[in-house]
C-alpha cells in the first residue's frame, strides 16, 4: 500500500529534521510538510532533509491538514498518516499504525495513554482534557477511545468520506467522533511519547489550553446533532 504521511508545522526548525530522519522510508512513499506560516526556517530545513513542502499562511492546525491532503490528493495514497513535527511522536512507531490498517482496519490511533510516556512529557492539563474528551465520546457515541492522540493512520478514501472541516484545535476530535458515526473499524495500538522540541502552542500556553478545551467540547457537543 502506498503510505503517505502529512506533518503539520508550525515553527519546528529544532525538531523537523529529527522528525523527518526517523520516518521508515522503506514504508513511507511521501512526506508532505505543510508550514503553517512558520517565522523560523521550519520549511527551508524540511526541504533540505527530502520532504516536500507546501504553503498555508492561514494559521490553524485543521487548515495546515486539509492543505496536506489537497496536495495528496494527486498523490493517490492508500493510507495517510499524521504526524507533529515536535519530535514527541517516535516517527519509526508509525509501523505499527500501517500494519494495522493492512490487517484490515479503516482507523488507526497511535495512543500515548497505552504507551509508555516519558515523565512530564503529557502536562496534567493534556491529561485531564484528553480524559473528559474520551469519556464523553464514550457517553454520546458509545466508543471507547483511550486517547486524542494526533499520531494516527487512515485509509484514503475513508479519510475522504469523512468530510473533514475544522481548521484549528478541533480535528482530532472531529475525525474520531465522525469515524464513529461512519462506522469504520477503529483500533488503537500503544505509542511512546516523549517532551516535545519547544514549547507546545496548545497546552505550553494558558490561552492556547482554554482555546483548544472550548473548541474539543464545542465539536462533541455539536456533533450530537450533525454528521
């Protein structure tokens, strides 16, 4: 199958080509980098490590992902994987996540809650929010995820049927809640995780904890009605 994987970054010149060194390329055919209007050389040391590059100005975790499969698109993958660029994720691990769509699932979620994380590398407040985020999924939808996790693996066409919208803090969440409603066959498979390169511009910042808190509760409680 053909692999492609999509990293959104955001200011991630410490860490981009870690994360790009690490990449299984005996199994990964693409690496699409989208900098997401990066101020630091993020996109010009992507280049130079052999990924492809491509632009969105627009700031906001959803946008930089939707652009990333725009550009896929006529790449004409069999799976897509998405990974940050913060070097927490251990890029090589994304076999596992590949394997298991061989074996047949639709939906693969790398879970740091079932893996090993290093001591400080999920913040309390990463824990507390992913908790109430997958206990209420499991309320309203009746699926058990352990995890939020942004480390994951999807068919191509399923990824397409899910009509992904969110631009910024909520996509993970919308497209666990719409895999759910679509029915596809989800697994989890335990990932290691580690303190990210930087400072986090979701949970390292009070404004960026609340955003991203308001806007992951937003996308479950509107999804009761939608999708």
């Amino acid at each position: 199958m053909k692999v492609v994987v999509i990293i959104p970054a955001y200011n991630e010149e410490n860490s981009i080509t870690k994360v790009l060194a690490d990449i299984p390329a005996s199994v990964v055919s693409d690496v699409i980098v989208v900098d997401n209007n990066s101020t630091d050389l993020t996109g010009e040391k992507a280049e130079a490590a052999g990924a492809t590059v491509v632009k969105e100005p627009t700031m906001g975790y959803g946008n930089a992902c939707l652009t990333g499969m725009a550009y896929a698109e006529a790449l004409n993958p069999d799976i897509v994987v998405f990974l940050d660029g913060d070097y927490s994720d251990y890029p090589q691990e994304l076999t596992r996540l590949v394997a298991k769509i061989n074996d047949g699932y639709d939906f693969v979620i790398g879970s740091r809650v079932l893996g090993h994380a290093q001591k400080g590398a999920l913040l309390p407040q990463a824990r507390w929010g992913n908790w109430l985020a997958v206990n209420l999924i499991k309320l309203f939808y009746g699926y058990s995820y352990s995890d939020l996790g942004p480390f994951r693996a999807i068919k191509w066409q399923k990824l397409l049927d899910l009509k992904m919208q969110d631009r910024n803090f909520g996509w993970t969440v919308e497209m666990q809640i719409k895999a759910v409603k679509k029915k596809l066959d989800i697994t989890e498979v335990p990932v290691s995780y580690r303190k990210r390169i930087g400072v986090s511009k979701v949970t390292g910042t009070l404004s960026g904890t609340v955003q991203a808190g308001f806007k992951i509760l937003y996308i479950i409680f509107r999804s009761i009605l939608k999708y």
